[in-house]
C-alpha cells in the first residue's frame, strides 16, 4: 500500500511540470476545427489553473489513452458549460487527450517538451504549401516525427515510440470538432493555400526563348558584320 501511494505522488508530481501542446498548436487546431473565437490556449495558463483547479495539470492527461482519463472527464464536464471561457478549456482538453506524451510519465526536458515543440516547428514550416504545375498538385505540407522516450508504465520504466505527422494532427482536429459538435471539412479543406506555379513556368520559358533569340541574332549580326569587314579588307 505504501508503495502505491508513493508511485502515485511520483506520477503526480511529475505531471505536475509539464505542459500540453504549445501554445500555437491548440491554435492551430481549433483554427481548423472552426473554433478560431475560442483562446483554446488558455487552460495552460497558470492564472486560470490557479482559479479553476480542475484544469491543473494532472487532469490535463490521459493516461493509456483511456476514454474516461482525466482529461476526456473535465473537457466533457466544460464543453457543456456554455461560455466561451469554458468552451475553450473543453477544445484544450480534449486536445491534450490526444497528445501521445500525456498518454505515459515521461521527463519534461528529454522527451515531453522536446516533442511538443517538434511538432510545433513542423506545423510552422510545412503549413499551407500546396502547389500546382500544369494542373497537377504537389502536396508539401506532409511531414512526420517521431522518437523514443522512457516512460513509466504501471510499476516499470519502458520505452514507447512517440510518433506524429499531418494525418495525425488532422485527426486530432477532427476529434476536437467532434467533441465539440463542430463540423470541420469545410474548413479542413479551405485552411491550407493553394500556390500556382504555372504562370511562373510560363514567364521563365518565355524569358528563356527570348534570351536565346536575343543570343542568336546578336550572334548571326556580329558574324555578318565580321564578314562584312574582311570583304572591304
């Protein structure tokens, strides 16, 4: 019994450090889920954990991915609560669920953090790149991430592969807008910009055929004025 209570302020207390996706990325998920009026960052912000407890860090977790963790539990207790405070908490929730690290009791600086901000670096620099050539679409928001952390499982330490690319992040926003009775295709479909490179394809082969008439006609012109001069010589 004494060893269980133990485990159990440990785990405590290492959850008690950590945070949840970043800042960014729950606005970058409930911007795509149609939530964009919602601060879905604000659950992490100690001044609202200090005013409602039930959003401390411990319940921002859930632990073996669970359907009743703690963090599915307190966002279904705010989503019904309907201010926009409270809505935001749920979408924040509801997220967290769905970050791979809050599933185990992993160190914040040698794991949890590490993938949280990779994530975030991916989604700053692979968003909203879809090109088009010649009517064909060349998709280059697609990225992944993935590594290997230690994490307490049950009374043991193991090692758990953490992995997340766009497909991931989509379904996170998609499971977001579900819970939060939010139909998000339309916006899942219009968030990301299209870029048509044809027209510049188009300038840069005319500029090419322009530079290569120029080269040969001003080629064939000397050569013809070289003629010219040897004959008067």
């Amino acid at each position: 019994m004494t060893n269980l209570v133990m485990i159990s302020m440990l785990f405590l207390i290492t959850l008690s450090s950590v945070s949840a996706w970043t800042s960014y990325t729950h606005t970058w998920i409930c911007e795509r889920a149609g939530l964009s009026e919602l601060d879905c960052a604000a659950a992490d912000s100690p001044a609202m954990q200090s005013k409602y407890h039930d959003i401390s860090p411990v319940n921002h977790h859930c632990a073996n991915n669970a359907t009743d963790c703690n963090a599915r539990k307190i966002a279904d207790k705010y989503v019904l609560i309907n201010t926009t405070e409270a809505q935001g908490f749920a979408a924040h929730l509801y997220a967290d669920s769905l970050v791979p690290v809050h599933w185990y009791s992993t160190d914040y600086n040698t794991c949890h953090k590490i993938f949280e901000d990779k994530v975030e670096e991916k989604l700053r620099n692979s968003e909203d790149k879809n090109y088009k050539l010649l009517g064909k679409n060349y998709d280059f928001s697609k990225w992944n991430f993935s590594m290997t952390c230690i994490a307490k499982v049950g009374k043991v330490n193991e090692t758990v592969l953490l992995y997340a690319d766009n497909n991931y992040m989509d379904s996170v926003v998609k499971y977001v807008a579900e819970k939060m009775g939010v139909n998000s295709t339309a916006q899942l479909n219009t968030i990301s910009k299209e870029y048509d490179l044809t027209p510049i394809l188009v300038v840069a082969i005319i500029f090419l055929i322009l530079a290569l008439a120029l080269f040969f006609y001003f080629g064939l012109k000397n050569r013809r004025t070289e003629k010219k001069s040897k004959n008067n010589l």
